[in-house]
C-alpha cells in the first residue's frame, strides 16, 4: 500500500511540474532519465541497508554466516509474500528503465539482476543474525518471483498473469501481539492471516478474437487462517482455553487489469494502472480446509 501511495505521489507531481510528456516513453535514451533512475535505485538500495542495519538489525544479536531452513514456516504465506515483492521490483524496475528509452532486453537484464540482487542483500543480512538465517526458500522463492515477470515478457511480450495482494485486520493478532502486532501498520505486514496472495488473468489475453475484454480477470487467491505460530499447527490461547488449528485458504474471484482498462489520457492511464499491485474486493469463493465458504469481499 505505502509503495503504491509513493509512486501515486510521484506521478501526481511530475505531471504537474512537467505536463503529461513526463508519462510518455522516451524514443531514445534520455541520459537524465537514465541517470535519475539508477541514482534513486541506488540511494534507495543503499538506504534500506542502513536504515534497516540501523533498526530492524540493531538488537539483534549478531552470529556468523548461517543458514536457516524455514520452509515448513507459516504455510509458506512468507514464501508467497517474497514471490511478489520481487516480481513487483522487476516489473516496476524494468518499466522505469523503458520509460529512460532503455531497449526492452537490456531493461528486462536490469530490472530481473535488481530484483534478486536486492532481495539477497537481506537473506545476506539475516544470515549473519543469531534468530534467522540465510534461507534458500526465500532465495528460490525471490527468485522465482523475478523470473516469472521476466518469463511472461519473453514469451507473450507482455504481462498475462499478474500477482497481487490484498489484506484485512484480523482478530489473531491480538492474541499474539508480540508475534502477529500490536497495532495495524504491525499487524499488517506480520499477520499472515489477514493477507491474500492472488494470481489474476485475462482468458480475453489468451483466445484470439476474443470478446471478453482484455480487462476483465478471473483470480486464484492463497491464504490461512488461525495460524498463530510459525511451526505448530496447532495453539491454545491461555487466557480464553480456546484453541486454533492452522488452515489453509484457497479463493476464486474476479477482478480487473487495471493497465488494460481502456483510458485515454496517458496521465491518467499511468494513475489507474499503479492499482494492479492490488486485488480490488470482489465477490469470493474460498475453500478453508475441508469447507466451502463465500465472502462479498474475498476477505
């Protein structure tokens, strides 16, 4: 949510400061664009070092290199959540560097040795922490994040499969605060149980002469529910006697592809099209565990 807020922002401003040439791709390669970007990817990169070795490293007591296999971990939500983040810094990467006038093969090398570059910086960080440790299943899964927006543009020449997100305050985490947050920005990024990872696409992409629109999306949601601990399957509040059993959630919706939606003003065409980093509430089908259930919202 933040990081779509901040490219909102962006876009607001440049437009407003240099009217809606800013939104379309340079022909050529534009050196000040080209250069703007690679100094903002890099000050952002070499910040989040700092900031985080700084905060989130601080306390932490320190250890040599080591690896540390959390696969079997909260049903691997995580392993979902590392996934998207790095085809989303691919697909963001990449597309500003086309914006620059970079060829769309050397955007693509740029954008894909980004994306997994800097995510290993902090399985680099991690493995020198005594509590975590270098995983190779976040470094597959990051990976393979970067990879499948890479594969997509190989093989199609455009994106048919988009990974999105989506996320509601759960009541788990005041259970569990020390663990799932003790408040909503927390409990928003630790709490696996209220977060959905979705795969949507266009069957209208897939068929030739198609009359479904480009735009209209069918979408496969994964989540949890009542998952409190990352390795036990099972946890007895102490203080209510009651006790929660892990589940898995599997959903089927639909949604919109907000970057086919057909928008004529390029300003306002690069505004709406920041909304595919989000699963948009619809309608929802889920399976959670052995039941079939629905939901208005897909929550």
């Amino acid at each position: 949510m933040l990081r779509v807020a901040c490219i909102l922002l962006f876009l607001l401003g440049a437009f407003l400061s240099n009217g809606q040439r800013v939104f379309e791709k340079s022909d050529t390669l534009n050196n000040k664009r080209f250069i703007g970007i690679t100094t903002g990817i890099t000050t952002v990169w070499a910040g989040s070092i700092i900031g985080l070795s700084q905060v989130w490293y601080k306390d932490i007591p320190k250890s040599k290199f080591h690896f540390f296999n959390d696969n079997n971990e909260w049903l691997q939500m995580d392993k979902a959540g590392h996934f998207y983040t790095a085809y989303k810094i691919n697909q963001l990467t990449t597309n500003m560097y086309l914006w620059a006038g970079a060829k769309k093969k050397n955007s693509l090398i740029i954008g894909t040795g980004i994306s997994i570059g800097y995510q290993t910086t902090f399985e680099i960080l991690d493995a020198y922490s005594k509590d975590w440790g270098f995983s190779w299943g976040d470094v597959t899964s990051n990976t393979l994040g970067s990879l499948s927006y890479l594969g997509q543009e190989l093989a199609w020449g455009e994106e048919r499969i988009i990974p999105k997100f989506s996320s509601f305050p759960t009541s788990y985490a005041s259970i569990r605060p020390s663990v799932l947050g003790s408040n909503f920005a927390e409990s928003f990024l630790k709490d696996y149980n209220g977060q959905t990872y979705w795969l949507s696409f266009s069957p209208g992409t897939f068929f030739k002469n198609s009359k479904i629109p480009k735009w209209a999306c069918l979408s496969f949601g994964y989540s949890i529910d009542e998952k409190l601990v990352g390795d036990q399957s099972l946890y007895t509040d102490n203080l209510t006697g009651i006790t929660y059993q892990e589940k898995r959630e599997f959903l089927f919706s639909l949604d919109i592809d907000f970057s086919r939606v057909p928008i004529k003003k390029p300003w306002l065409r690069a505004i709406v099209k920041q909304f595919n980093y989000l699963k948009i509430p619809f309608p929802s089908l889920i399976v959670r565990g052995n039941q079939l259930t629905g939901s208005w919202t897909g929550w």
